[in-house]
C-alpha cells in the first residue's frame, strides 16, 4: 500500500476525493473499516444472533412482546413491529432468536 495503509475515509473534507483513495482488496476494506469502527463489530463473524445481526430489525424487548401476545393475529403484530407474519410466526415457534427465553 503505498500510502501508509490508509483507507478512503468516512467525509472526505478535500475537493480532491480521488487522492485520498487507493485500491485494495473487499477483505482489506473490511479489515480496516472494522478497526476504525465503522462495522457493527460482529458483521464478518459466520453466525451473528440477535440485534447484533446487520440485518436484524427487531430487539429483543420486541421479541418477547411478540411471544407474549402469540395469540394475537399475526398479521396484525406483523403490521405493528414492520416484519412480515412469516417472521411473526418463526418467532413465535422459536424457529429463530432462539437464544432467547
């Protein structure tokens, strides 16, 4: 790396965006983004569970309202928490977050 290891930053500041880029591999990115935080910091591990999950949209407070009021439509607690009924439903058969009690 002939700049000293340096990654495109965040807010390029300069009108010159292209001098504070340089090539490297998706790998190499990665790496570099997680140590300066830009990266949830399991986002690269092979089984994320939970919130901590990038693509996770609930928590686990929404989680446990859903099991408790189960026998409400699911649709309609699809609708309430943005997820599908689908969801709804491995949620409340702990087909997924089965972590959780």
């Amino acid at each position: 790396m002939a700049n000293g290891g340096r990654c495109m930053p965040r807010k390029v500041r300069s009108r010159d965006f292209w001098s504070s880029v340089f090539e490297g591999s998706a790998v190499t990115n990665a790496k570099d983004a997680s140590r300066k935080g830009r990266l949830k910091e399991t986002f690269t591990s092979a089984r994320t569970l939970g919130e901590r999950n990038v693509k996770s949209r609930l928590t686990p407070e929404q989680v446990s309202q859903i099991r408790t009021r189960s026998s409400e439509r699911w649709q309609k607690l699809a609708k309430e928490f943005a997820v599908t009924d689908v969801t709804i439903g491995h949620i409340v058969r702990r087909q997924t977050w089965k972590h959780l009690p």
